[in-house]
C-alpha cells in the first residue's frame, strides 16, 4: 500500500484529481469506480478544474457508482445520483450512456443488483475512487459485512445515516471493490484519523471493512495531516 500524505482536504482532492488527469491520458477509454460524500467535492472540483483547462477529457471514460439509496428518484436532491449530476458530470465532457449507476427505485432490486454485477464483470474498473466512513465502511458496505459480498440491497447503520437518508441503500460488495485494478482511498479531517490507523496498522477484519484492502495490490491512500495523525505512532 502506498500511503500519500498532503497538507488539507483540498489538497487530497487536487492530488487525486491530478492522479485521474493522468491515468486517463494513458487510457483514455478508463473504466472509473465513483464514489459520493462530503470529501469527495475538492476530488471533483479538482477534475473540472483540469477539464477547463483541457487537461483532461472525459469522452471516453466510463464510469460506475458504488451505491445509491433505495427509494430516491434519481433528481432527487438526496440521492447520490443528484451529487454526481450536480458535482461533476453536468460539468464536464462526459457521455450519459457511459454514467452507470445502481437504480434505488428499481421494483426488483435483486434483478437490479444481478444486472449491475454482470456489468462490472464485463468492463472490469480500472480505477476506483474510494472515501470512508468513521467507521470503516467502503461504499455501503457497513461493518460485517462479507469479504465476499456482492453488489446487494443493505441496512444502514446509525452512524452512517445523517438526518433523513433512507435507512436502505444498493451498493457493490467488498468482493467487486477488491476486484478493481487500481484504488485510491480518499480521507481527510481528524475525525477520519482513528479508522485510517486501524485500516492501515490494525487486523484485517469484516468489522472493519476497509481493511480488506490490506490484501490488494494496488491500492493508494491520499491523506490529510489531520487524517495522518495518528500513522507516526505506528
Ligand atoms: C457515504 C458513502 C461512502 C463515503 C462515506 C464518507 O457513506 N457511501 O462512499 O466514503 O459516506 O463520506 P464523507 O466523505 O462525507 O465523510
């Protein structure tokens, strides 16, 4: 694991940003994994920057999303599909047939979540954009859930759900995040130090999923000194 450690939260989206810029100058026709949460706003500030100044195009990157909430329209300001919308494709070049994202109103959600598996199976991510949760969590997938679990229909947990999200939510396993080429795992502010200690130094464990990615070959996280804190300490 390689561990980047920058001086604010802006500056961990820009760093990523710039990694994205590049990664898809040598694959243009990259298969992203997007991600949505509150540090992930400098990330795609940070692309559109490069965008304007014709440093990247997104013509040909695909894109799939981790999660979305069961029950929200897809203009529904609360959903996750709203975020990306409003944070990042309205604003840049990228095609609506390459935006792939789990439906949270699909009426048979098993099919839904069938369907998006076989098409992460088909285009394997390259690259994929990964925040954390307080306590651990990667995409939606909450403590305990399975190393081997695939994209599925979940309960959020307590800590997870801020005010009026849905208690439901889609979301890709642990198994299709491990399964990506690449990984970049985002993480700023002191709140996030406690868990970047125990993803990175403690057991690998499913009570803390982000630990999985101890075991993958390529991953990178990019952290601010407040996220960092506790890393010196071993
Ligand atoms: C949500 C998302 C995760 C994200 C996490 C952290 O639960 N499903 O993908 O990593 O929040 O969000 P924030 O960046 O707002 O702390």
């Amino acid at each position: 694991m390689k561990i980047v450690i920058v001086n604010n939260a802006k500056d961990v989206g820009e760093r990523a940003a710039s990694l994205v810029a590049q990664a898809t100058k040598e694959r243009p026709n990259l298969i992203l994994g997007l991600a949505t949460g509150k540090t992930m706003i400098p990330f795609y500030r940070g692309l559109i920057k490069l965008y304007r100044k014709k440093k990247v195009s997104f013509a040909e990157v695909k894109s799939f999303n981790l999660d979305e909430y069961i029950g929200l329209k897809s203009r529904d300001k609360g959903s996750l599909r709203y975020f990306m919308e409003k944070n990042f494709f309205s604003k840049v070049d990228f095609k609506k047939e390459n935006v792939h994202f789990l439906d949270g109103r699909a009426k048979n959600k098993k099919r839904e979540c069938e369907n998006y598996e076989r098409q992460i199976k088909k285009s394997r991510i390259g690259l994929q954009i990964l925040g954390i949760g307080r306590n651990g969590h990667i995409g939606f997938n909450e403590p305990g859930s399975s190393f081997k679990s695939k994209t599925r229909e979940v309960f959020l947990s307590e800590s997870t759900r801020r005010k009026k999200i849905p208690r439901k939510a889609l979301t890709m396993g642990i198994s299709n995040i491990m399964n990506t080429k690449e990984i970049f795992l985002l993480a700023s502010g002191r709140e996030k130090a406690e868990i970047i200690h125990r993803v990175l130094h403690g057991m690998i464990s499913e009570d803390v999923p982000a630990s999985v990615l101890q075991k993958h070959r390529n991953v990178v996280f990019i952290l601010d000194k407040k996220a960092a804190r506790q890393l010196e300490e071993g």
